[in-house]
C-alpha cells in the first residue's frame, strides 16, 4: 500500500507528472515520425515513385495529429516551471533558463517554420525544398529533445555550477560541463532513439493492421520494411545505451539503482533481479526479506553497475544509515551537515542585514564546510530520501522487459518481409498490432524510472521537491489539476478519434 | 567581445532582446485577432476556409515566440519568472489554457472523426484571441502599476491580494483600468493586424465581399483601440512610476514615466515612429486598397511594443514593482542571471539574425502565391 500524502507538494507533483507524462505520450511519436517521414519523402524523391508520395502524406497526416498536441502540452511543462515550481525557478533558473532558452531560439523555431512548407508547400515549393523542410522538422524536433534533456539532465546530475550566498541561488560557472554532462548525453541519446523505437513500433501497429483487414497492402509492407529497419536499429541501440544510462545513475544515483534493483542490503557481488516480486511491508532498516519471489544473476549486477566483477553495490540501507566498511557517509549525517549549512547561512543573511561584515565572514566560512550537503538539510527523515520502491522497480522491470522484446518483433517483422512470406504469418501480425501499445508502456516506465526513482529530489542532493515548489494554496493547485484532466481527456478523445479516422480512410485519401 | 562586456551592459542587452522577442509576439498575435474576426467576416464555409487556413500557416510562429518569450525571460531574469508566474498563478494558468486549446485547434477542427465539432474548435479559436491576449495585456500592463507580491531574504514570493478572504493571485490586476485597457488594445490591435494580414494573404478572387468586410474591420477596430491607447498613453505620462536609487531603494515618483521618455529619446521616437507606422499600415489598408498594410502596421507595433517594455526597466526604474511591499520590486539588475550566464547565452543569441533570416526566407517562398479557395477547400487543408 503506498501512502497517499495529500498535501500541496504532492498536487504539484501530481499536476507536474500528468502533464510531463501526457506530454511523453506524444513527443516520442513526433521525435521518431518526423525522421520516418523524411525517411519516405527521401526516397520518393529518389525514386519518383508516387506510391512512396502516398506513403510520406498519409504518415505525414498522422504526424500533424500528434504534433499538435504535443505542442500544446508542451508550452504547459514550461509555464508550470514557473507557476507551480517557483522556488525552484530562482534557485536553478541562472542554469536550467539557459537551455530552455536555446530550445526555443535553435529547435523551437525551426520546427515552427518548415512545419507550414511539410504539410502546406507540396504546391509551393520545390521537391527539393519540401523534402530539405520535412528534414529540417526531424532534426529541430529532436534538437528540442536534445536541449530539454540537457536540462533534464542536469537535474538529475547537476555539474557546472556553484551555489551563491549572496542571492541564494545555483549559478553556472561553466556552460560546456551542463552540456556535456555524460547524463544529459545518455538521456538524450536514450530517449531519442526510444523515440525512434516507439514511432517504427506505430508504423508496425498500423501496417499490421492493414495487414490483417487486407488493406493497403503494399504500402504496409513498403511501410514495415523502412520501419523495421529503423527500429531494429534503434532497440539495439537502445538496449546498449540503456546499459551506459545504467551505469551513469549507478555512479550519481546510487539510490536510484537500488531501488530499481530492490536492493535494501548492499553487496559485493552483486545479482542482478530479472524478475522478482517485491515484499510491500519491507521497511528501509528491518529484517524483513525484500522479496516474497526472486530470480537473480549472479554477479551481474556489480558488472553492470562498476564494470567490475565482485564489487560492492550499495543498497538502501547503506545509503540511509551509511557503511563506514565501504565508505559510505549515510543520509543520516548528511542531514546534520545540512541543517549546520542550513542555519550558516540564515546566519550570513542576518549579519549582511545588520551589516555584520566580520560575523557574516565567519557565517559564510562555517556554511562553505557543509554547503554540498544544503539539500539534506531540508530533510524531516533520513528515509525521506528514499523513493518508492515498488513503483521504481516494477517500472524498471517493466521497461527492460518490453526493451528486450522489440529487437525480436522488429528482426522478425524485417525478416518475413524481406522472404515475402509475411502476410502469411497470422500469428506474427497480432503481435504488431500491440506493439505500440507496448512501446508506449516502456516509453512511459522509463519516465518513472528517471523521475519517480530520483525523488524526493528537485535536483539530485540539492533541493528537494518540497522545497522547490511555489507558495500556492492547495485548493488553487487542486482545481488546475482537474482542469488539465478535463482538458486532456478531451483533447485525447479528439486526437484519438481523428487519428483512428484517418488510419481507417488509409493513403487513399491522398 | 562578448566576453569583455560588463555585467550591467549585459543586464541591459537581455532586457532589450526579451523586449523584442516579446515585440515580435505582438505582431505575431495578428493570428489570435484573426481568430476572433473568423466569426464576423466569415459568411461562406469558403470564407471560413480561407481564413483559417491563412492563419492555420502561422500561429506556430507565434506560439513559438511566446514559447520563446518565456523561455528568455526565465533564462535572464529567472527571480521575474518565479515571482510572476508563481505569484500571479490565475493568470498565467488562464493565459496558458488559452493557447493550449488553440494549439490543436487548427488541426482538429476540420479532420473527419473530429468528436467535438467544428463550432467547439472556433470558440477555443475566439477565447484564445479575446481572453488570451486581454490577459497578456493586463500582465504587461503590471509592469506600470505593480504586483501584490513579497519576497523573503530567500527570494522566495507571497502573494498578498485578497478578495473575500481568497487570494486572487494576479486575477487582481483586472481590477484596474490602466491593465484592462492595454489588455483591450492589444486585443483591438491583433485584430486590425489580424485584418491586414488577412488582406495580404488571401486571393480574393471568387470571395470580393470578404475583402471589403476585412477592409472595414481594420477601420472600425482602429477606431475600438483608439480610446483605450489613448487612455493608456495618456496615463503612462502622468502616472506614478517606481524609481529605484543608486543604493537600490525604490520609491514611487511622479511623472516617472513621462521622465523616463525625456531621458530616453529613442524610445519616445519609437513610440510615436510606431504608433505614425500602425496609422498608416490601418489607412493603407482601410482606404487606399493596398494589401500590404500588414507590414507598417506590424512594424509599427513592434516599434510601440519595444517601448512599451523597455520604458519601466530603464533609466533606474523598477519593471516590475510590488504595491505591497516597494523593496521588493524587481529590477533588471536584481532580477537578472549571473554574468556568465548571460555572456553564454549572447554568445548563443548570435544565431537569431540567422533564424530570423530562414523564417522570413521561408514565410516568403510560401507566401509567394496567395491563398486560393481551392487550396482552402482542399481535403487537407485546416
């Protein structure tokens, strides 16, 4: 049973995460359509051939549904950074601004642009240009991609940055770490290429479809060949790249990997959990078993997150209370650091107002021992820095499992293509038929996994959510949060019904 | 160097680029006043047609530059983005309905298997251009007449307006008739840009009388706005402004604004230069039979839009003051990024001449051929 905390952080968190997750049921289809589509059109423009025109309009069409609404849910993520995280907005605007800002100037606008010649310049503007525009739309979306995760990135690894007494803020001192953070490379890398995945699953789902009702026959497998091949490319690529995503949280969230692992009690050796059920009255600290069912590989798990055979992984608990064997400073003393930094600096604040310059010198001296641990300061508990474990590690599994499986359904898709034997494989054709519906639930676990596997944490180690978010009351952020449900759900039977039109009436219509 | 400008200098030229991305955004809401004209000049479903169509090929353009325009604004003045944002909670929200529902509208409203119907798709439209922009009238009408906020020694806000005991987080600012009437101007002003684009635009071949209604449109709302810029600038002159001395105190001084125009010359000439370049781009459409009054007047508007912004943040002036609490007003020096942090991103801001130049390279390549009846009509057409 998962307490249910109904105070104003938590509504702010909810209203927060249904839009974010709302907003990824769409951004993923647009990141990897828009290159399908430019996929298409290339070789129509290659080859001249009308039906690849046919094929690149009718994807083109379902890309149009889809981005609008994921444009729509969009601009809400970054207005509610300022309406429901306002604290959280000054103390890391100085450095999570800034890639907003190149988002909007580099991606935003070259999205915005060529999107009016990719679906109103077929008669206006060259072959040439129009494909050169249907590209130019790929890459600003998925330049979008790069400069929000960048940002995201950050947040969940913040380098580049010191914090300032004086206005009580995070301020950059150095642009080229944030970029090039290793996280923000692999949570780019890792959701774009999901991205990919997610729209050839799309592509899978609606040409088997047509497949199996007998429709649309040779677009379907002129569809599936093109989709197949970037799929398979992009789930391989996936599975490694998850593997790098891995090894980077094990490295700065080390929370986060033991309670995607379920791992209470640290160990050298460890075994990685490929399917387990987690005991729900298990409490960071007791003698109760993690599991009620497990299955591991031994070792696998300290491979995976050192590199090393035999090496110690640390669980929760060693996390909490600390393990001075291993080295490890528990979130216990953390917090004491952090409440010392804490008062420091009130301490500093009050002697710059009373003009105080030798007692705010020795206030600002006192806070620079314990200023890395402000964050934990705000801590009531020391299991407050633990997030959920039943929802990180069933959403973890849940990701790997399905990640597993679509390099097998895209290699099988592109196989019985390629033999022209697969409109004969009526069992294989079902299985495409879901695929979507499968890489949404991977695209959407993954998401749970970064975000709810970091909380209580705003940014990691520095602010927690409950200190991040605005001073509104509860009731204010209650009614906007039934308001986006009503809006959203209104919005999704609309999109959902179109789109469901437009698959039914198929390339004809073009 | 960039790198050898000095963090004051930077400070400026942040406000100024955030000024004119938000100019821009004025001229650009010429596709929420055409949303709301769809309903008067419309009487064919053709004339429908042509019109959101039209309009369907642009509003990217300008939700992306509000994108923009808060994405800057966080960027460089994060403490103005935490502070309005979550402190005027209602408004912004209000605001940000208003364009999450035109967002698909465009899309949406024609599609077969569309559940909601046509008329549900061209009311969001309305909203967006009438409340959508009233509200963002009435937030830049606060830069004049304050906020009811405070900040802590954290820079943290509370909002201090209460009505009947609820806190109306910036829903107050409506109270005003300063904010209701740059809000009323801005709308009546989309839509005489919303007419004159339109006029641009559209082929008007096989639907005259549109033309002749869009014609009348750009003179009678020109006359609607009139009374409230008038009211507006009339007020700007002889209002209280928050001025803000050399050690960082503000107070409230008379004629502030009005001064500020005197010691700043080149915003008094933007002023009149853009409010002479709206007359002529309305008279050029309204009576001289030219299509192209679409570029004076938008021109113009972002001339009075840079003032309009630019006129409470310089000349030590607080942009955006706290009736509440006078200390906690925000400047553009208290309120702005780190120097590094803006160093970095005008070192990025040296892309936007080129993104500007490949947005008007492709708006003209589009734009070439106007919009026909047939194109409007076309099955996949908005």
């Amino acid at each position: 049973m998962i307490d249910v905390d109904f105070s104003l952080v938590n509504w702010s968190r909810a209203q927060f995460a249904l839009t974010a997750m709302y907003h990824w049921i769409f951004v993923p289809l647009t990141l990897g359509l828009s290159f399908l589509c430019a996929f298409f059109e290339t070789i129509y423009l290659k080859t001249g051939n009308e039906q690849w025109k046919s094929i690149t309009r009718f994807w083109m069409t379902l890309f149009g549904i889809n981005f609008a609404i994921g444009v729509a849910t969009g601009i809400i993520l970054e207005f509610e950074f300022g309406t429901n995280w306002s604290n959280y907005s000054w103390m890391v605007g100085d450095i999570f601004g800034t890639p907003l800002a190149i988002e909007g100037i580099f991606a935003f606008f070259l999205e915005a642009t060529f999107f009016a010649v990719m679906f109103f310049g077929w008669d206006r503007v060259s072959k040439g240009f129009h494909c050169f525009s249907t590209w130019m739309v790929a890459i600003g979306s998925n330049l979008s991609a790069v400069w929000i995760l960048v940002a995201n990135g950050w947040m969940q690894h913040p380098v580049g940055m010191v914090f300032n007494p004086e206005t009580v803020r995070f301020e950059m001192e150095d642009f080229a770490a944030v970029v090039f953070n290793p996280m923000a490379v692999t949570k780019f890398t890792h959701a774009s290429s999901s991205g990919f995945l997610f729209a050839s699953l799309f592509v899978l789902t609606i040409s088997s479809w047509y497949l199996l009702k007998g429709r649309h026959i040779e677009m379907a497998k002129k569809s599936i060949v093109v989709a197949s091949v970037f799929g398979l490319i992009s789930s391989i690529f996936v599975a490694f790249n998850g593997d790098e995503a891995a090894y980077e949280v094990a490295q700065v969230q080390p929370m986060k990997l033991a309670a995607m692992e379920g791992l209470y009690k640290g160990e050298k050796g460890a075994g990685l959990v490929a399917m387990g059920i987690l005991n729900p009255a298990k409490k960071p600290g007791d003698d109760q078993d993690a599991f009620l069912y497990e299955f591991k590989i031994p070792e696998l798990l300290s491979l995976l997150a050192n590199r090393k055979l035999g090496s110690f992984v640390p669980g929760v608990d060693d996390l909490i209370y600390g393990n001075k064997d291993e080295g490890i400073m528990g979130v216990n003393t953390m917090m004491e650091k952090g409440q010392l930094a804490l008062a420091d600096l009130a301490s500093y604040k009050q002697a710059k107002k009373e003009k105080n310059d030798v007692g705010a010198t020795e206030a600002l001296a006192r806070f620079d021992v314990n200023k890395d641990y402000l964050g934990y300061g705000y801590l009531s508990t020391p299991e407050e820095a633990v997030p959920s474990l039943l929802i990180v590690f069933n959403a973890f599994h849940v990701m790997v499992v399905l990640g597993t499986l679509f390099p097998v359904i895209f290699a099988a898709f592109l196989f019985y293509t390629l033999k022209g034997t697969l409109t004969e494989k009526r069992w294989l054709l079902p299985i495409g038929l879901i695929s979507a519906f499968l890489g949404f639930l991977a695209q959407q676990a993954g998401w749970i996994v970064a975000e709810v596997g970091r909380q209580p944490w705003a940014i990691q180690g520095l602010m927690p959510v409950k200190v991040a978010t605005t001073n509104l009351s509860t009731t204010a952020v209650q009614v906007t949060f039934f308001m986006f449900v009503a809006v959203f759900t209104l919005l999704l039977i609309a999109e959902v019904s179109i789109m469901l039109k437009q698959i039914s009436i198929g390339p004809e219509g073009h | 160097m960039i790198a050898n400008l000095d963090y004051i200098t930077l400070q400026q030229l942040w406000w100024i680029l955030c000024s004119v991305v938000g100019a821009l955004f004025l001229f650009l809401t010429f596709v929420q006043g055409g949303n709301t004209l769809l309903w008067q000049m419309a009487k064919t479903e053709t004339e429908s047609a042509l019109i959101i169509n039209s309009l369907g090929r642009k509003w990217e353009l300008t939700f992306t530059t509000l994108v923009l325009f808060g994405g800057a604004l966080f960027a460089s003045f994060p403490k103005f983005y935490a502070t309005s944002f979550g402190g005027a909670y209602w408004v912004w929200m209000l605001i940000l309905f208003t364009f999450i529902v035109q967002a698909v509208s465009f899309e949406y409203r024609k599609k077969p298997g569309n559940v909601w119907g046509a008329k549900v798709y061209e009311l969001f439209l309305l909203v967006n251009g009438t409340l959508g922009v009233l509200l963002i009238g009435t937030a830049v009408g606060t830069f004049y007449t304050g906020a009811n906020f405070s900040l802590n020694d954290y820079n943290q806000v509370s909002w201090q307006y209460t009505l009947g005991g609820v806190n109306l987080r910036g829903l107050e600012a409506a109270f005003s008739l300063f904010n209701l009437s740059m809000g009323l101007f801005l709308v009546f002003n989309a839509r005489v840009l919303g007419a004159l684009y339109l006029l641009n635009n559209i082929e008007f071949g096989p639907v005259a009388a549109m033309e002749t209604r869009l014609r009348k449109a750009v003179w009678t709302n020109f006359l609607c706005l009139l009374p409230f810029l008038l009211y507006v600038v009339v007020s700007i002159l002889l209002m209280q402004g928050f001025h803000v001395d050399e050690s960082g105190v503000v107070s409230k001084v008379s004629f502030k604004y009005f001064f500020n125009l005197l010691a700043l010359p080149q915003l008094l000439i933007m002023l009149l230069g853009g409010l002479g370049l709206v007359i002529l781009g309305v008279l050029a459409g309204a009576f001289k039979g030219s299509y192209k009054g679409i570029w004076p007047a938008g021109f113009g508007t972002v001339l009075v839009g840079l003032c309009v912004l630019c006129l409470p943040a310089f000349n030590g002036t607080a942009f955006y003051p706290s009736q509440f609490d006078l200390q906690s007003s925000l400047t553009i020096y208290n309120a702005s990024s780190s120097q590094y942090t803006l160093a970095s991103m005008t070192y990025v801001a040296l892309a936007i001449p080129f993104v500007l130049a490949y947005v008007a390279y492709v708006w003209k390549q589009m734009d070439s051929k106007k919009l026909t009846s047939h194109e409007a009509m076309d099955s996949e057409s908005y």
